[in-house]
C-alpha cells in the first residue's frame, strides 16, 4: 500500500519535529501494511517555503535512517501546495516539488473560507501547461460542505481527489465524514492518504480500522486502485483514467443531487439539534 499524503519529513513544515519523530512515524506506517509513502510537506507562502531540492534531501536523509534502523518502508518526495495568486504567478517553474518530479501535483485549500476566486484559473493554467493537478481533502472544506456541487463543476479540468483515511472514522467531524462516504459511494475519490503529522496521532491509529471498513465498503479490488494502483500510476509518471459518476439515467435525478441533498439533509439535521438544546 501506499500511503499517498503525509507529513513525515521533520523540520520542515507542522509536521515531525525530529528525525526520531519521523522514524517513528515509519514504523507505525509499516506496521499497518504501508510500503511506500509520499512526503508532502507543506507549501504556503510566507508560512512553509520549501524548495524541491530541500524536500529530496530530506527524503534521501529518511530512507538512509529507514534501512540503518531496518524499516521496511520507502519515502518518495512530493508537497501539499497552498494555491495563491503567486503561485498562478509563477506557474509553471522547475522548482514547483512535483510528486516524484512526476506531472502531478497536491495542491490545497483554506479549509474555512469560500473558494479562492482565481482557483478554475489555475487549474485551467495547470491542465493547458500538461501537468495534473490532484486535491487533497477535499471533504474538509467548508467550500465543499456548503456546495457539494462544486466538486462536479471542477472536475472538468481532470481534477483528482485525495481524501483523508481519518475522515471515514470521524476524526475531523460529521459532516467530513459524511462527505468522504458520499465521495466513496459516488466514484469521486482517487486516493487515500493519512495526513499524519505526528507519530502516535488518531490520523494514524485510525487506519487499520478504516481499512477494514472500506474493505467491507468497496471490496478489496477496488480498495487496491485507490492505496495502490493509482498511486503507483502517479509515482511513474502514467496517465490516470478520471473517475466519473455514473449519468443521468431514464430520467431520474443524477447521483450528484442525491449526493447535494445527502450533505443538506445532514445540515438540517444539525440546525434542529442545536435548536432543541437552545430550547
């Protein structure tokens, strides 16, 4: 398996804080069946500015500490990447950390505000240079939650979606997880990623469970695209065939309507909860 998005190279975003820490992070991801992982440090301007060059050092320090300490686990070098105008700016520029200098890359979101507005811009901009852009977590954005319908609209421009393991299980609220199951059940989810940050964390002990459920959920073949046919097609730099819903049919309504009305529901569901304890 591979673990697709996770911050375990240490000093250089909010992630580890240590080599140790790191190594730790390894042996806890081996344990769980991992044999590859991305680093994917945070890009964000003013805050994390790593460069390519910095994280490969970073990754190569790792796996050297991984086979001295007998950790059957592999790192390969990536980034989660802020979109900002600067960005739109400079793009494309070799020194953009590509996922294992592939043609693709993560890129993120504020997680409470609204959609930047020159988002489809830069995704236009990233799919016209010949590159491909992935998102992460996307059931986490309020953006999203609020308007589930524009996880449709930006799948035009060949949009792929990583989602957090950890969401399946609650961690980062309802409403995250409703949207993850809504995603997985909808054919909208191309890989599957921890998001750890730390060694110990719920983001990781989370995952043997989620596994089993999205075992029972997907079935085995199709768990296997997400945690590892998929990421190995990005890893060697292969083309990714999009996952699409299924269309209207017969004339019912599409799947992403019952899939707007799912999240709208769980909305109306929480405004009468917190009306009853006010009461």
């Amino acid at each position: 398996m591979i673990d697709f998005h996770c911050h375990i190279l240490s000093e250089i975003d909010d992630g580890a804080a240590s080599l140790e820490e790191s190594l730790l992070m390894a042996r806890e991801l081996a344990g769980i069946g991992f044999t590859q992982v991305i680093a994917t440090p945070h890009i964000i301007e003013n805050y994390f500015m790593a460069t390519a060059e910095k994280i490969v050092t970073k990754v190569e320090q790792l796996n050297e500490a991984c086979i001295w300490e007998g950790i059957p686990l592999h790192v390969v070098p990536g980034a989660e990447i802020m979109l900002s105008p600067r960005f739109l700016e400079e793009f494309p520029n070799p020194r953009v950390p590509f996922l294992n200098a592939s043609s693709y890359l993560l890129l993120e979101i504020p997680f409470s505000q609204p959609l930047p507005l020159y988002t489809e811009e830069v995704l236009f901009r990233i799919r016209t240079a010949g590159y491909s852009p992935i998102l992460a977590h996307p059931e986490r954005c309020l953006c999203f939650l609020q308007d589930p319908e524009k996880l449709y609209d930006l799948r035009r421009y060949d949009l792929l979606y990583q989602v957090n393991m950890a969401s399946f299980a609650g961690v980062f609220g309802g409403r995250s997880r409703k949207a993850a199951l809504a995603m997985l059940h909808k054919n909208m989810i191309d890989f599957l990623g921890s998001d750890a940050h730390r060694p110990g964390e719920e983001r990781l002990l989370k995952v043997p469970s989620v596994l089993n459920i999205l075992k029972d959920e997907l079935g085995k073949d199709s768990l296997q695209v997400l945690l590892e046919d998929n990421p190995r097609k990005v890893l060697l730099d292969e083309p990714l065939e999009l996952r699409h819903s299924a269309p209207e049919q017969n004339g019912l309504p599409s799947p992403r309507r019952f899939f707007f009305l799912d999240l709208l529901s769980d909305t109306k569901s929480r405004k009468k909860r917190v009306y009853r304890r006010e009461r």
